[in-house]
C-alpha cells in the first residue's frame, strides 16, 4: 500500500529522513522499508454520488 506526500517547493528529502520521520510517529511494523519518489502526481477523476 503506498502513501502520498509532497514538499515545499524547492525542499528535498531523503529516503532515511522520511524513514526516520514514520520510526518517530508510527508503530514499528507500520514504518516503510523503502520510500518512493515521484515528479508528479498525477490527477486520479473521482466519482461523486
């Protein structure tokens, strides 16, 4: 299952910044062993009822 965030403009990350970030906020087997990076998100349509 795959999360999504974003960054300030002109901010940069690390995979073990992030890492480091979820082993201080969340349970031990909810941290991410590895971490993504993408460009762009890319706009999903939703469906309104």
């Amino acid at each position: 299952m795959g999360r999504r965030a974003r960054t300030k403009p002109n901010q940069t990350l690390t995979e073990q910044e992030v890492i480091e970030f979820c082993k201080s906020r969340l349970a031990k087997y909810k941290v991410p062993k590895s971490v993504v990076f993408i460009l762009r998100f890319h706009a999903m349509p939703q469906a309104k009822c």
